[in-house]
C-alpha cells in the first residue's frame, strides 16, 4: 500500500484520538498512568525542549537577529499555557528520533510531515498545518516537470518528505521519474538552496512552506523559482512527541483552544500558512 493510501486512514485515526484526549481533558479526565510520565518529566523540569532545524517560516533567525517563525510562536504559545519554558534546540533532522528518545528534546516541533512510519513510532498531534513537496529550480531554467531531471543532480533534505519523493520511504514508492536522478542528501533544506543557487544542482525537493518564504522576488534567493503547477504530494504537519507520551493530549487540547481564540489563524495569516482542515473542524466539535 503506497503512502497516499495510507495517509487518509493514519489522519482519520489521529483525529480520532484527538478528538477523545481533548474531550477527556475538558471533563476533568487524567492521562492513563502509562503517559502520566513523560509529562511529569517535562512539568518537573519547567521546561519543553523542542527540537527544532533552520526551516522558514517554521523556524529561523529573521533580519533583526531574532528568532522566530510560525512553529517557534506557536510553540511559545503552547508553553504558556502548560506553564513551561520553551527550550529551542537545533537538531540534524536525520536523527530526531534518537534525539526524541535519548530525552535530549521532548518534541520535534518544526513542520514535521505526518508520515506512516512516522505515526508508528513517535506520538504525533493532530494535523495543524497543510504542505506540499516541490520543486526549485534557477529562474532562468527550462525545467517544467520532474521528466526533465532523469539523470540531472537534485538534492534534498536527508530524512525529509523531499528525500523521500526521490529514493522513497517504507510504505511509499519514489516517484520514478525522480528516482532516476542523480540524488545527493544535503543536511539543511537551506543548503539545497545554495546548491541550486551555485549551479552545482538542477533542482532541489522541498517543503511549498520554505519555497514560498525563502525563494523568489525580495528574497535572498531571488534567482530561483518554483516550477509552475507542480506540487509532488500533498501533506500535512504534526507535532511529535515520545511513543505513548500523554503530552500529546495535552497540546491537542492547547492546540484547540488557541484556533477557537484566533490565536493560530492570526499566525497562519502572518507567515502565509493555511491551517489543516482537521484541526479546524476539530476546533469546531
């Protein structure tokens, strides 16, 4: 079964879940003793360390020299309201969930594709934010479909959504014209924009989110551009925390209240995101 098969029945499960914890938590419920450990770690310690990789408008240093992004407000927002401090650490996406695990982060928290295998080992909220794969290329490239990169350099992040479009994932096929490129893993979506900026790549895969605020006109990548009508998979993204971590429930819950007080509509306006359709029709149950 390929991953677009899978997706719909993985969200349909989280939703349900959410739904359940989030209804839970309203009428006074508790999380099961299981859980109850790895909230207790992260209320004891005051602080929620939230793994995090240079991804605008997710995460990033802006202008000014201050860091921010929709992730890094909306966490922020979230931290408020369970009484913690947010701890920003910079992770190598390739490892996160080591990271996860080894306790060094307590989430990963910066536009994280909701994957089956993903689902499978980590606890992942309720979709918040919609995505796509696509491709960028220079401005001045004749490139208008994934045809014309058999056999050309393309680059992605190791371990991302983009890498695996290209040499696929368990659950998912690549997609075969991509598979057929010459593919180089790079360790920062931002590095594969440098790539293709110096001509040593033809393309880069990556998320729409980072394109649409990093690439273009007024940007410091305004010699690239996105190919035209070309979005390689739509996705959605999710806060994941450890396996069976009863925080989960309790950001979802957040997470509810923060659309109903407009909180996170205004931050979707502001850096251009469009929220997930479960988490508004959740909002709204």
């Amino acid at each position: 079964m390929k991953k677009r098969q899978l997706l719909p029945l993985l969200l349909a499960a989280l939703l349900c879940l959410a739904l359940f914890s989030a209804c839970g938590t309203a009428n006074g419920g508790s999380p099961s003793a299981a859980a109850q450990s790895d909230y207790a770690y992260v209320m004891g310690n005051k602080t929620l360390n939230i793994g995090y990789t240079v991804f605008a408008p997710m995460n990033y240093t802006d202008d000014n020299g201050n860091f921010t992004g929709f992730d890094t407000e909306f966490a922020r927002a979230v931290c408020a309201k369970l009484g913690v401090t947010p701890n920003f650490v910079e992770i190598n996406w390739d490892t996160k969930e080591v990271e996860l695990n080894a306790k060094t982060i307590d989430c990963i928290w910066n536009g994280m594709t909701i994957l089956p295998e993903r689902a499978a080992a980590m606890s992942i909220t309720i979709p918040y934010a919609r995505n796509a794969q696509v491709l960028v290329v220079r401005a001045d490239s004749n490139i208008t479909s994934t045809a014309d990169l058999v056999g050309k350099r393309v680059v992605a992040e190791i371990g991302s959504s983009g890498e695996a479009m290209i040499i696929g994932a368990e659950g998912s096929d690549p997609e075969p014209n991509l598979a057929k490129s010459d593919y180089l893993g790079m360790a920062k979506q931002t590095d594969c924009l440098v790539e293709v900026k110096a001509g040593t790549a033809d393309a880069a895969v990556l998320d729409m989110t980072l394109a649409n605020a990093m690439v273009g006109p007024g940007t410091n990548f305004s010699d690239l551009k996105m190919v035209a009508n070309l979005y390689l998979d739509d996705q959605l993204y999710g806060i994941a925390f450890r396996k069976g971590s009863d925080l989960t429930e309790q950001v979802n819950a957040i997470m509810l209240e923060l659309v109903k007080d407009g909180t996170l509509p205004a931050l979707a306006e502001k850096y251009g995101l469009t929220l997930a359709p479960e988490l508004l029709t959740a909002a709204q149950g």
